[in-house]
C-alpha cells in the first residue's frame, strides 16, 4: 500500500481513541507499514488541539504499531529523528521499538540510538505497551534504555563502533546509573563482541542531514507571489516583507520559537546559527548570505524577547542575521515551506527541525529537516551553490538574460506609444504577446495548436496593412521570426534562437505601428536612390 492510498486518514480534528482505531485499523489491513507513516506527519489534523504529551502518546503508539508490521525504510527520518532529537520516554522507547523492525542496519542507527540513550538516562520511567493509556499496575512494564539496548543487541556486529561508549557507561564511575541499568549494558557489549554476522551497510538509509534534492523543492511562480503578502519583524522592531528579505543574497532561513522546552530543538538551532554565522566570516562569504530564523510563535515572540534569545546563543543581530516574528499570513507562510509544526491554541505542540537554503527569488535549494544541523555540511553547500551561483553569472546567457529583464522597463513604455489605433494593427500586437506568453508557459506543449492560430492571426494582420499601406516588410520580418521560433522551439533547441525570433516578432510588430506617412517617405527615398 503506497502513502496516498491510506484512505483512514480524517479530514479533521479527532480525540485519541477515533486516533487510537484508525491507526490499529491501518495496521491491520496494511502489513507493509506504508500506510501508518502519515500518521506521523506533523501537519496533520489530528494533532490540532492535543497536548503535547497527548501528542507524544499518539506519535510513540505509530512508533510501536510499526513493530507489529513491517518498518519502511521512509519510516526511518521519522524514527531517527525521535531517537536524536526526542524527550518523551515512551515515544523514544516506541521508536527503538520500530527501528529493530527495519529491513536493514546500517552504523547510523547506532549513532541514533547512543544520543537517544545519553538523553534520556536522566529522565526515564516505566511504562507499557500493552494499552494506549497507562493503567497500574503495569503489565510487561519495560523502560527507553531497555528498548534501545535491545535495539543495540539486534544491531550486533553493526554496532561495534559504539562499544567505546557503552563500556563508559558500564563502568558508572560517577555512580549515575542504577544496577539494574548497568547490567542490561554490560550484557548487550557481550553480545556486541561475539556477534558474528556479515554487516551489511545500508547506503540508500545513510542520509543522515535530511537533505532533500533540489528538484523536490522548487515552488511554482504562483505560489511564489505569498512572498509578497507575508509580513515580518524582526527582533528590533523593524518591518519587511518576506521577498524583500530574500531579495538579492542566498538566504539560511531556520524556524523555531523561544518557549520551546526541548534543548535538542530550537535552543541548539539558534545556537548552530551562530556557529554557521562565524563560519562564514572566517570564510569571506557573509556578505553573499543572509541568515534568519522565523518564529513558529509570533503571540509571544516579541521583538525584545528574539533579541535576547540569539544574542544569549551567540547569535549576532548586528552582523546581519535576523531573529523575526510573523506579523501576517503564517499559514501562508506555513503552506509554501511546507513546516513540519502544530498548535493547540497559539501554542506550539510538535515542531521539527527544519531549515531551508533560498535564494533571492524565493526557490528553496536544499532543506535540512528532522535530524540535527551539521554546520560543515551545511557550509559546503552553501559554498557548493555559490559557485554555481557564480557561474551562472559569468554565462552569455545569464549576461543576456539580465539585459534583457532591464530593458523591459523601457521598453513598456516605448510599445505603449506605438500601440495602434486600428483593429488589424492591435490584432498583431495582441497576438504576439500571446505568443511569448506561451512559449514562457510550462504547458507550452499542450497548446501548441493555439500558438499556431495566434501566429496565423498575426501573419494575417500584417499582411492585411501591408496590402493597406503597400509595403510587406514588417510581415517578412516576422515570418522569419514566426520560422526561428518553431524551428527552434521543436527542431533544434535553442533559446538564442527563441529569443532571436522574438526579436524580428517584435520588430514586425513595431514596424507596423509606424504611421502610414513613414512608408511613404521611405518610398520616396528609395525612388530617388534609383533614379
């Protein structure tokens, strides 16, 4: 079953126990697994109004119904992401639970499970499986750490790189971890040592930044007009609209909010942002890229409370990042990033990690998402697309193409002072518009017949005023430039060669708006030369 043909998930708001059947109905009909990784998405209705430990709870029940199945390796984001980032024992514990269900190992797991093992150490409890909700006294009572080194057991040889680690903590020489805990450790590096399986690494699952691929993130020019509408401030007060932020540099553009309890999240986010900050002065490219973190949390978030936020993090406003707030349109906002976040009021009850690389027309590049930020990985590509970047620029088509967008200016007004008066003329001048329009357009294929009327219907205005006016040059020039927009379009691909037709298209066109008495005098001139 692919993700789209899950067919139980509601289109709104629901309590926990419609929650709890729909996801035990899923499972049930779909041992793949498939179908329950969108119950995980984080945007989804049914986590609108819960509580963050509700929220936990219904998340950390997904984790476990995957035991059940089978855990696809497009689970594994979701699961590691729990297990490095996570606080909550039982959705930990859930996703240590899932993981040993993975069709393959790979060394990252092991690198996932040691966080998750250092972070909740302190904070562990009991609780079971056995039933959504806890009742006492507990059946099958289990804890995280007694999950996750279950997880390291099934891991065996796979997790060798880890033993350095566990031996540290089977030591316990500051006598921070039970008796109880010290032995299930002790048991699982034996297990570890005399594992004598092939390992057998996963290269499809070791994506450990969350990076995506530029092809899967480029917004249409449509939605890229919501840049317009939405409005921020930034931590000192001071308005601007979202594309005249983006205008003009790359941008690093991180989300977070200052209430947030988890260290792991938004803290350390805004912390990697400075890190990344000096980085890229010690570099010489802070001038090339903006850095700014928006706030899920705009009620609260207040300009004074961002700046002391990132400045106690190292984050410099006065070096050019910017901590903001949204004034205006956070669902519009929300929609073209697409973020991983839900609320219960105004308050934030789930978030993701989530940070973007976009540039100054509002593409998103590449997005890291879910797991922790590593700032060298993230320095290189940024270097990686400046170099593109500058390429581009050093192009003869980069070169044109900006001449081209500069002269538009002027030429607006120019074609508004030649637009004729007459039909046949404002027929030409419409048609051809109409053919740039739809050789610009992506469905240009589609309707190709229509571009083909509108050329006849402009080949046929002009030559009908060059019957009126008895000089044919301005239909010539644009059959040549009608010839070299097909021949280019379709034979050989060209956008010189569009562009060159366009150019005689036009010319045509402003030929024809040339008052009668022009061709007349050019007659005239042309008489004497012969005489």
């Amino acid at each position: 079953m692919m993700l789209e043909q899950c067919t139980f998930l509601p289109d709104g708001p629901i309590d926990e126990s419609k929650f709890e059947t729909l996801v035990t109905k899923t499972r049930a009909l779909d041992k793949s697994g498939y179908g329950l990784i969108p119950f995980l998405q984080e945007q989804n209705y049914f986590y609108l109004g819960k509580s963050s430990t509700a929220v936990n709870r219904m998340r950390g029940y997904v984790y476990y119904s995957f035991s059940l199945t089978r855990t696809p390796d497009e689970a594994l984001p979701y699961i590691y992401e729990e297990l490095e980032s996570g606080n909550d024992p039982y959705a930990i514990a859930a996703a240590a639970l899932a993981l040993r269900n993975a069709e393959h190992k790979s060394s990252h797991m092991g690198k996932m499970l040691m966080k998750a093992l250092l972070n909740i150490l302190p904070h562990d409890i009991y609780f079971s499986f056995n039933a959504y909700y806890q009742s006492w006294p507990l059946q099958n009572r289990t804890t995280a750490t007694a999950e996750i080194l279950k997880a390291f057991a099934w891991l065996g040889v796979v997790a060798k790189a880890n033993l350095p680690a566990l031996e540290i903590l089977a030591a316990n020489r500051k006598r921070r971890i039970n008796n109880d805990t010290v032995s299930l450790i002790s048991d699982v590096i034996k297990q570890i040592k005399t594992a004598g399986e092939v390992v057998i690494e996963d290269c499809c699952n070791s994506n450990p930044f969350g990076i995506i691929a530029d092809s899967q993130l480029q917004r249409q020019v449509s939605k890229k007009r919501v840049l317009k509408r939405i409005l921020l401030e930034d931590q000192n007060g001071d308005q601007i609209y979202l594309d005249k932020l983006l205008a003009n540099n790359l941008t690093l553009l991180a989300f977070f909010y200052t209430r947030c309890d988890n260290p792991l999240k938004c803290s350390l986010t805004i912390s990697n942002l400075a890190v990344i900050q000096s980085d890229l002065e010690e570099s010489g490219i802070a001038e090339k890229v903006k850095i700014a973190a928006v706030s899920y949390d705009s009620f609260y978030d207040k300009p004074e409370i961002l700046k002391v936020y990132g400045e106690a993090r190292g984050l410099m406003p006065e070096s050019g990042a910017k901590l903001l707030r949204v004034k205006s349109d956070f669902q519009e906002l929300s929609s073209y990033f697409n973020l991983g976040v839900n609320f219960t009021g105004e308050i934030v009850n789930r978030h993701i990690i989530e940070l973007y690389v976009v540039d100054r027309s509002g593409n998103i590049l590449n997005r890291f998402q879910r797991a922790q930020m590593d700032n060298k990985s993230i320095i290189t590509q940024i270097k990686d697309l400046l170099d593109k970047q500058d390429k581009e620029k050093a192009s003869l088509f980069y070169k044109f193409k900006m001449l081209a967008r500069s002269g538009c200016l002027s030429i607006v007004p120019i074609l508004f002072v030649l637009l004729p008066k007459c039909p046949f003329c404002l027929a030409a001048y419409l048609s051809i518009l109409g053919i740039t329009g739809m050789q610009i357009s992506p469905y240009f294929k589609l309707i190709l017949p229509l571009m083909l009327v509108v050329m006849s219907v402009n080949l046929f205005a002009l030559y009908k005023m060059g019957v009126k006016r008895n000089n044919f040059l301005p239909l010539h020039l644009s059959l040549v430039g009608t010839a070299a927009v097909i021949l280019f379009r379709y034979l050989w691909l060209s956008r010189l060669g569009c562009y060159a037709g366009f150019f005689f298209l036009f010319a045509g066109i402003i030929l024809n708006g040339l008052p009668f008495r022009f061709y007349s005098n050019y007659k005239l001139i042309i008489k004497r030369k012969k005489t």
